[in-house]
C-alpha cells in the first residue's frame, strides 16, 4: 500500500515531513492530555475513574473512499445520476483539490488517529454505514449502494474500533450474501458488531465489551423503519438481515428491554445505538424524545447513541443519561455534491463520554471538531468549531444543554 502525508506537496523533503507531523503529533498530545485532565477534574464522576467511550456518527467506507485504497471493488455504480464511484473523487477534487491514490488506511482517518491516540478511550464505538463484500448483486429496490472491500477492513483495525453497528439502512446494499460476509470478514478480524445477523436472534444480540477491572459495556443495536430500512430487511428465524424496529411504541421498549435484561450483569454500561429519523433537518420528534427517556427509565440503558442524520443535533442529559439524538457523519464522501449546505454536513464530532462505572450516569462529554476533506477526516478549524458549538448551543437549549468552547478547540458539554 501506498502511504501518504498531507504534508507532501507543502514540504519536499523526507525530512522536513518527518519534523513537521512529529511536532503535530506532540502538539496534538500535549494539548489532548491536558484537556482530558482538565475534564476529569470538573467532571461530576465519583473517585472512581469513569468509562470513557469514544462514538461518532456514520462512518462511510465505500464508494469514494473504496475506490481511493488499494483493495477496492468494482467502481459500478447503479444510481440515476452518478454510474462510477471514482466520480465521486472527482467531485471532491473539484470542491478541495487533488486527492492522492492509492491510499492507505491511516490516510482516510487522517487527524482522527492522533485524537484516538492521545485519549485513549476504554472503548470505540461506531456506526458503520457500508456493507463489507466483493459480491455484485445490489439491491434492486435502492438507487444508493454503499459497499467496501473485504480487504480494507484492516481500516477499521488502524483505528482500533472495538465494535461496529450494523443496524442500519446500507449493510444489506449489496444483498444477502454481501450481509453475510460482512459479518463473516468482522468476525475474522475479531471487531464486535450487533444490529444485524444471520437470523433475529443473532442480529438482536447485543454485543459485550469486558474492560477487566472495569466492568463490561453493554451495546445493543437497532434501527428505526422512519431510517430508510426496507421492511424485507427485517431479520427473521429464517432470513439474515437487521434488527428492526417498526416503531417506537411500548412494545419496542419491552424488546430493547427484555434483550438486555438476558445479557445484563449489576454494574454494566448499557449503550443503546439506534438508527433513526431522517438524513436532514435539526427538528426532534416528541416520540423519539419519549422513546429515549422510556428507555433510560424502564431498560437501565444509561447512554442512547443516535445516528442517520448527516449532522450533528441536540444533546440531551436526563437523569444523567447521555442522548446523542444525532451523531452527524465522521465520515462520507459527499464532498463537492450540491444541497444541503446549511447543514454543514462536512463538519462533524468525535464524541468522549467519560461515564461512572457502576451507575453509568455520565461524568462528563467532551467533543472534538472535525472536517471531512480530501476525503479524509481532519480537524476542524476554530472558525468551524465555533460554527458546531453555536449549533449545539441553539438546539440544546430545549433540552437545558449547552456547550462552551475551551483553548483546544474542544467542545465541553454543560448541563
């Protein structure tokens, strides 16, 4: 594979580039672990030291960003518009220049890796929104196909993800057989996934993180039909496919609740990672709020991990409970497509829940900015960091949220 450094066509020696990430590096370090200690004085957390868990929102390894690594699949395409997925490179570079190829992993989570390195987050959760295959029979009734090459699932491993949801409206893009080694090509590379399976039962399996003296993390996928998840995607005892939800009704509670109560041990985390509403607009549904709360008081779930959007949206603490109503996109390849521009669905968070073992309230939650460019995640300007937390203070205030600003360019949550 093919490395390469953002830093190639502005310095031309190995040298210079070896100088330049190196202080980028330690700057980025120094100003993380200062900040994760600042946090974690002002945190509400017992003299215990909390659960920290890195989330983010999608995460959208194919398509562009197939085509930019070594390994990649066949770049058709059988949408109405755009019928190559290398076009999709090139719209990217008509919006922010050229684009390197071939690529190697560490390239598309670009900053992301020294933000990850620098905390050390106890777990890293992700939603991601591709299926991992190299099969060609694609969903006739879907105009978008989102599908990654098994081989490049060692991105994933660069990043050290511990586990992946699968509920969600792309991992059956490319039929069932591509479900099927996608979940085949996760469990060789040992990554935990839960919200899809070869039938309900194993699709509505939670999965279970053991942090040793720590405790264990509980995650339990699901997706919302209002997410664009067909019906016939719905997992049976007979049929693979996602777990599904067809509304957010007491029913539904009773299921999310009576999965966990099987799985549950006194003193584990519980995260509910749910696919839901639509891709745009910062409005939240009543019910979704209801729903969340429902699941808070009568589940023992302590953070709700919400995702489909392609922004971020408000922040709720209840009962001091963590709700990520949306989680916007870590990473996609929209760059350079019109519309929706209001939305900024470029800049995204990379979201830090420091959480007390035990009582899973939520100690404290710190936020790092980023952009996607060149089709890799970066770190977002001040200017747009100042843009995310005037968002985030403007949505959160019906639900009596807000967030400040610190010198790292970090968000910091206040309730």
């Amino acid at each position: 594979m093919v490395a390469y450094s953002c830093t190639t066509m502005m310095y031309r020696t190995e040298f210079s580039i070896i100088i330049c990430l190196l202080a980028a590096y330690i700057a980025t370090s120094m100003s993380l672990a200062s900040d994760s200690q600042a946090a974690q004085q002002s945190s509400r957390s017992t003299d215990t030291r909390p659960v920290v868990i890195f989330m983010s929102g999608d995460v959208m390894t194919g398509r562009a960003i197939d085509q930019l690594l070594p390994y990649h699949n066949d770049p058709v395409l059988y949408e109405r518009y755009i019928r190559d997925a290398r076009d999709y490179i090139l719209l990217a570079e008509k919006a922010n220049g050229p684009v390197p190829r071939p690529v190697n992993c560490e390239y598309i989570w670009g900053d992301a890796l020294h933000v990850l390195t620098a905390i050390e987050p106890d777990v890293r959760l992700i939603n991601l929104e591709t299926s991992i295959t190299r099969n060609d029979q694609f969903w006739k009734r879907k105009y978008i196909h989102y599908r990654m090459h098994p081989e490049n699932a060692e991105c994933l491993a660069v990043a050290k993800i511990d586990f992946t949801s699968l509920a969600n409206n792309h991992v059956l893009d490319w039929h069932y057989a591509g479900l099927q080694e996608t979940l085949r090509t996760l469990e060789t590379a040992e990554i935990k996934f839960a919200g899809a399976g070869r039938d309900i039962t194993t699709a509505t399996r939670p999965a279970i993180i053991d942090l040793a003296d720590e405790g264990r993390v509980i995650i339990s996928s699901w997706a919302h039909a209002d997410s664009g998840v067909p019906p016939d995607w719905a997992a049976t005892q007979h049929k693979p496919g996602v777990n599904r939800l067809n509304d957010l009704s007491s029913h539904a509670v009773n299921r999310i609740r009576d999965t966990i109560k099987t799985y549950q041990q006194p003193g584990d985390i519980v995260v509910v990672s749910i696919h839901w509403g639509g891709n745009w607009g910062y409005d939240i549904a009543a019910e979704q709020t209801r729903f969340a709360h429902r699941l808070i008081d009568e589940a023992d779930v302590d953070i709700i991990h919400g995702h489909s959007s392609h922004h971020v949206k408000a922040i709720e603490v209840y009962k001091d409970k963590l709700i990520l109503y949306g989680s916007g996109d870590l990473l996609n390849d929209y760059e350079g497509i019109g519309g929706h521009e209001e939305y900024r669905s470029d800049l995204s968070l990379m979201y830090f829940a420091s959480v007390e073992p035990g009582s899973g309230k939520l100690a404290g939650l710190k936020m790092v900015p980023t952009q996607i460019r060149k089709l890799r995640i970066n770190s977002a300007e001040h200017s747009d960091a100042l843009w995310l937390n005037n968002i985030l203070n403007r949505e959160g205030r019906q639900f009596g949220t807000s967030t400040r600003l610190n010198r790292h360019n970090h968000l910091i949550l206040d309730w």
